[in-house]
C-alpha cells in the first residue's frame, strides 16, 4: 500500500477539473473551465493514478451521498404513490402500480455501481494486471485475455502484475 506522505499532491487545476468533471461536464467544458487543454484532461482521466484515483473516490462518495438522499426521499415518494393507487382513477393508479414495480429493483438494498479503484497503487495495478494477461496470452497460455478464467491464468497475471508493481509505483514517482 502506499503511504499517504509520499503521494504527490493533486495540483489546483487537478482538483477543479474533478470538481467539473463530477458535476457532468465534458472533459472540453472542464478543460476551458480549469484553464488547460481538452487533451490535458484526458491525460489526466487516462494516465494519472493519482487523478484517477482521486476522480474515482469522490464519485463513490457523490454516489453514497445521492442514494442516502433518494432514500431520505423514499418514504414521502411512496405516500404519493400510494394516494394515486387508492385515488380510483384508474389512470393514475395504472401509473403509479408502474412505478412501484418499476421502483421494486431500484429500491431494494442494492450496491452502489462500480466506481473503479480509489488509490493509485489500484490503479496501476489494475493496468499492471491488463498487461500481464495481454503478455500472458499472447504468450498462448490463454485464449481470450477477457474471458472468465477458464485456462487457469489468472494466478500468474496477478503474479507477474504484483511483480511489476514496485518499479511501475516509482516510475510514476509513487514511492
């Protein structure tokens, strides 16, 4: 794990971006927003663990946040459902019956979506991972480097991947 004294800090832009980027604008918007280039953006979104990271750990909190809104939200929108189920309008109680059916999947004690790895050492590892199974197939020890384990490589991507680690964390100037 890295140590959080020796992690190079996001610079202002980084964390404005991010802040930009959270807020749904494109990485162009974002961009013209913050100051920097469109490709500075995706520079950032695409090779920085440390932005990468830090992107992906406050859209896991912005998450958490809106589900424990929606859920705030829940019983005061189930009141209004329920008036249209018993208003005898059979329109509006068609319609309500809908979104409780609808509401059943999304209500129910679900996990918050992906939201990627949330430290840069995950997410070097991550890419680490990617280019040992790439390496690994293309060495013929598996056919499809996306498939499910079925050849048994799975223990030597993460091998070698780990293996890699140490020098890819330094070389990113992570240790």
């Amino acid at each position: 794990m890295t140590k959080p004294d020796k992690i190079r800090q996001l610079s202002q832009e980084q964390m404005n971006a991010i802040e930009h980027l959270l807020l749904g604008k494109s990485d162009r918007a974002a961009a013209e927003t913050v100051g920097v280039s469109r490709q500075t953006i995706c520079e950032w979104r695409n090779h920085d663990p440390i932005f990468i990271a830090e992107l992906n750990r406050q859209r896991s909190e912005l998450w958490w946040d809106t589900r424990e809104r929606l859920k705030s939200l829940a019983n005061r929108a189930l009141d209004a459902v329920e008036m249209q189920l018993d208003s005898g309008d059979p329109k509006a109680s068609l319609a309500a019956a809908k979104y409780v059916l609808q509401g059943t999947r999304l209500l129910g004690e679900t996990d918050l979506p992906g939201s990627g790895p949330m430290t840069p050492e995950d997410v070097i590892l991550n890419r680490l991972r990617y280019e040992a199974r790439m390496e690994l197939t293309a060495q013929g020890k598996g056919r499809d480097p996306f498939q499910v384990d079925l050849f048994g490589i799975e223990d030597e991507v993460e091998n070698l991947a780990r293996s890699r680690l140490q020098k890819a964390m330094s070389e990113a100037g992570l240790s």
